[in-house]
C-alpha cells in the first residue's frame, strides 16, 4: 500500500487550467424534486417568511397548484459545488466573479429540476482569464425555468522551463 497524502486526496485527480477549457462542453449537475422540505430549509436559511414559499392554502387561493419557490432556491440548483466543475479547478481557480439569472417560470413544491452549466466563454489574459458558463435548468416537463451566466477567474497553465 502506498503511503497517504493529504495532496493528493481528491475526487478528480487531474486539475485543469483555463486553456483546457473549451466553448460548449458540459457539466451536468444532479437534478432534484423540489421538496416541502427543501422549501422549508430554504425559507430557514433565507429568512424570506413570505406565505406565497411556505402556505398551500394561501398559493391555492391565488390560484397556484401548491408552494411556489422563492427565485434564489431556483438558483442555487446551478451552484457548481454540486457538479466537477470545481474539483476539476481546484489549483488554477482565483474567484467566483460575477452571477446574473433571468426566471422563465414558476417552480413549485414537487416540480423536478434538471441543471447543467456550459462553458460558453474562454478568454485569456497575461497569466489568468475568465471561464464563463452559462447556467440551465429545466422542469420535469422539459421547460426552460432559468438561464444565465457564471463567470469565473483561472490561473493560466504554468509554462514549462525552457
């Protein structure tokens, strides 16, 4: 057995830099029900105490089928962390930039979301550049709920020593 390093501990071993990156590839991210506890946990952690993301009766007496999700929730299903992406840059990654969604349709209690990031920008700089992504997610019914854009600094791939 080889001896343990803690360096070397991660679920992808083969980091990547912003010059392996390329326009179109895609990471899936895991898709969720969204739960009457999820909404619960989310109004919890948001402090949003509005009864349209926590009251049946009051949705269904505005004429919605049941709770509806606050936007944020609907969101955060895009977050990375769910997916590789950021295992994959664990070394070249400087910061998470900048994050900008547009809302399609409701979501509501019981609905399935389907998220996936694509990279829809590459550009480089001196040492560093900026990945982009663009964020989906999509319902059980096969409908656009949310898209937008993530974007993200890298470190460039080191030069060999000539």
């Amino acid at each position: 057995m080889t001896e343990f390093d803690p360096a070397r501990h991660r679920m992808v071993p083969d980091q990547r830099y912003l010059e392996d990156f390329t326009p179109g590839e895609r990471f899936i991210l895991p898709s969720r029900t969204m739960t009457e506890a999820i909404f619960l946990a989310f109004q919890a952690a948001s402090g949003d105490n509005h009864p349209v993301h926590y009251d049946v009766e009051y949705c269904r007496a505005r004429g919605m089928p049941h709770m509806l999700a606050h936007g944020l929730q609907t969101l955060i299903q895009t977050a990375p962390g769910a997916g590789l992406f950021p295992y994959l840059v664990e070394e070249s990654l400087i910061g998470f930039l900048e994050q900008s969604s547009r809302f399609h349709k409701p979501v509501f209690a019981g609905d399935t979301l389907y998220p996936a990031l694509e990279v829809s920008e590459v550009t480089p700089g001196r040492t560093t550049g900026v990945v982009g992504l663009t964020s989906t997610v999509h319902n059980q019914r096969r409908e656009l709920v949310l898209d937008g854009t993530m974007r993200f600094l890298l470190r460039k791939r080191e030069a060999a020593p000539a």
